[in-house]
C-alpha cells in the first residue's frame, strides 16, 4: 500500500460517454501528478499540481481534464476519447524536498475505450 | 525526442547471478536520478536513487551507478533474486522541475 489510491481499477468505455478518475493520497504531500503509460512506451507525463495549482500541463488533448479541488485529491475527466487513449494512467504524489523528491504512485485505472 | 533511453527491453539473469540494467540520457542538467520497479497491475514503486553529485549508492542488494561524462546510470542487483523479476524504470529530474521523466523500462526475468 503505497499510500495512494485509485479508482476505478478498470474501466471501458465507448467514445462518446464521459467518465471520471479519481484519485487519493493519505501522505500529507503538495504535489500530485497524472501519468499515462501506453504498451512499451515510456511513462508519459500529462499533469502536475502543485499546491492545487496546475503547474505543467504536457500538451494534453483537451478531452482529458483534470481537477484538483485539494492538496489530497486528483480527477481526471474523460470525454469523447479515442481508442489509442487506451492506456495505464498513473497517478502519483510528492513532498517538495529538495533535490531528493520521490514520486509515490497508485495503482493505476486500466482504460480500454472501445 | 526521448531524453532518458533504455535500450534494453528485456534481460533475463539466473538466480544468485547480478543483473545489471542500464539507462542513457541527454541533458546534464539533471540533477536526480531514481529507479522504480513495477510489478503487473500495480504502479512503479520507488527502488533507489542518486543525486548528481555522487557517482555511487548502495541500498543493500541494489547499487545505482552514475557516469555523468557518459550520462549514463546503471543498476546492479546481486545477488539477483526470483522475486526480482518485473519491469524497472530509470527517471530524472531536471532542475527546478518537480515531475520525473522516465525512460520505457526493462523486463527483468530472474530465473531460478
């Protein structure tokens, strides 16, 4: 238990529905990210927050949208994806240390659009 | 443009025997360098890291090596263990950033 939690832990869903991820952390920490990792391919970074401030948006398609209404939770809203938006997505979170900082990842959502 | 490569997508090692899992990169101004390891359905966990200005830590099993003229990382486990078997990734972390960036990871396969 790494201390973040995600739900769901798979999700399919056609092109034009609208879904939500959401996501947890029980660490006290101010930084809390999205991640995507598609089939052999790098971790790729979409979003950071940083005290509830967006940060670093990676280029995303607008069709993923997240919020962030505190230090302790992260959403991520879906809508009209696409099939190769089927992916891992990752959320994780930090405490601001310095050189030193580690990223503490959850489980993850399975997405298969179809 | 990848920045952090793992060239390697699989290696496979005896048990009792070191593993070895390498990792390029490109810009010299990381300042951090962490691997993760991940198991199927589950999200990379943090393993071991190095700041910039050492070239060596040591976590029992775990080595992390850092070549900063090579830009290059490595990390050794002896000796390897079957329960070591998953997929390691190299990150970094730029200065001033606080996201990490990782390379596409490595099967490790320890066979008994």
């Amino acid at each position: 238990e790494t201390g973040v939690t995600q739900t769901p832990r798979h999700l399919v869903m056609g092109m034009t529905n609208k879904k939500s991820l959401k996501c947890e952390q029980h660490l006290g920490h101010n930084a809390m990210y999205w991640y995507k990792q598609s089939a052999k391919k790098p971790l790729e970074l979409m979003f950071v927050y940083n005290f509830k401030e967006q940060t670093e948006n990676n280029s995303v398609p607008s069709r993923f949208s997240p919020e962030c209404p505190n230090s302790s939770h992260l959403f991520l809203h879906l809508h009209t994806l696409q099939p190769e938006d089927s992916a891992l997505y990752l959320c994780a979170s930090s405490q601001d240390s310095g050189v030193g900082e580690k990223l503490f990842f959850g489980s993850g959502t399975q997405l298969s659009v179809l | 443009d990848q920045q952090v490569k793992q060239n390697s997508p699989s290696l496979s090692v005896q048990e009792g025997r070191i593993s070895i899992l390498n990792c390029d990169y490109t810009n010299s101004m990381f300042d951090y360098f962490l691997w993760y390891k991940k198991y199927p359905a589950e999200g990379p966990t943090f393993l071991i890291s190095i700041s910039s200005i050492k070239d060596k830590n040591e976590d029992g099993r775990f080595t992390v090596f850092l070549n900063k003229s090579a830009k290059h990382l490595s990390l050794h486990i002896v000796p390897s263990q079957p329960g070591d078997s998953a997929v390691y990734f190299c990150a970094v972390k730029d200065t001033g950033r606080r996201a990490l960036t990782f390379g596409s990871g490595t099967r490790l396969q320890v066979q008994p």
